[in-house]
DNA sequence: TTGGTTCGTTAGTGGCAACTTACCGTTCGT
DNA sequence: ACGAACGGTAAGTTGCCACTAACGAACCAA
C-alpha cells in the first residue's frame, strides 16, 4: 500500500486520474512522460491495493481512482497515531519511576 | 514524506518508536535487524519530513514520533479524495454532452 | 588527559525495481 | 474475415538506494 505510493511515477499516475478523471491507458500515456507498458505495470500495482479501479469499454480499459485504498491508509493513520501517543504515555511513566 | 514511508525499514523504524517509545540510535540498531548507520541514514530521512525529532541527552539521541508529518499526510489525504471526486463529476458531465 | 562510548559521515558495493523494446492476444470496424 | 487499434506480458538493461565497513567527532568518567 504504502509501497505503492512510494513511487513517484505512481503518485503522478494517481495526480493525473484526480485532476483529469478516468481515462484509457494510451491517454495516460500521453500525459505522463514514460512509455505505455510502463503505465500499465504501475495501474496492475495500483489495483492490487485498492487505488484505482479499471473497467473494459470496449478495447479500451478505462481506469479511475478507487476508495478502498485511501480508507486503508486514513484507518492505519488514525490507529498510528494513537498507538503512538500511548506508547509515549508509558514511556514517561516508565522512566518517572526509573528516577526514583 | 511519501518517499520516506515507502522504505519498508523505515516503516519497521517507526512501528519500533511508536510501539516502544522514544529510544536512542542504538537501542534502535539492536532491535531492528540492521546496521546502526543505517538507521542514522533513515533516521535522517525521516526528520527532514518531519516524521521524527531528536534530542541530545549527553552523548546519545533520543528520537520520538513527530505528529506534523503525519499532519501534513492527513490533510493532502483529505484534499485528494476531494478533489478526485469533483474530478469525476467533472467526467461524467463531460462525457454526456459528448453523446449528444 | 586518556580511554571508552555513542553517534554521524563517507566511500564503496550489491540488489532490486523502474523503464524500454519487442511480441502476442483481444476487440472493433469494414 | 481481415486489418488496425488498444492493452497486457516477457525479457533485458540501467540507474538508484539501502546496506556495510572504516573513519572521525563529541561527550563522560577516571
């Protein structure tokens, strides 16, 4: 998941279905300055976590951003932080007591 | 900031501060299985996102968590999602007047 | 000051993944 | 049914990044 939005060629595929709507591979192509099967590679990692959906027109394969993806990331967020925030809690009462 | 949480060991580095507490550089080498000058490296990575922050007790630093990183991914999570469905409304308009 | 930690940095190497070129299957128009 | 367009896949290469090893700096204790 986060593996998928590491890369940076993804983050502009992902910017450019956001800002431009669904569109067909080849258009995709156009936008982004790197070779077709280099975009459908990236859409394969992109749809097996969840983040773009893709829908056959025809010979055309239609892609478009997907919820699932980004409900996963917010729901770890949200989770992380209050871990983190416990975890630090103990941290401090952990070495309150070492000081005595 | 992505590009930092894409390095798995990265992710591991946080899981460790976030479920163990603040800890030093070398506690940290010692419970992640790698070297402690890349933890130095990847710790560094994540302080310039601001992931991190360290503080000098004597001759070792302690890193914590830092919350405006994760801030700062919440709030482009929040606007891309919104602006990719004003993105598909926009779509669907267009592609209706198409086909009149 | 001297020895022992603890940490950051540099140089160098190995491995992985992103990219391109070439090929094949599928689908639509004629 | 045939040609063309669109898209996914395979193989191969290149570039980048994570990692280790070695060195150097700062700090504390004696």
């Amino acid at each position: 998941m986060l593996d998928a939005l590491g890369d940076p060629t993804r983050r502009v595929i992902l910017e450019t279905l956001r800002t431009g709507g669904p569109c067909s591979v080849g258009v995709l192509a156009e936008r982004v300055p790197v070779s077709r099967p280099a975009i459908s590679q990236h859409l394969k990692v992109l749809g097996a976590v969840g983040l773009v959906r893709h829908e056959s027109r025809g010979t055309r394969n239609i892609y478009r951003v997907h919820q699932s993806g980004l409900d996963e990331l917010r729901n770890w967020l949200d989770r992380f932080w209050g871990d983190a925030l416990d975890a630090y809690a103990d941290h401090v009462r952990r070495t309150e007591e070492e000081r005595k």
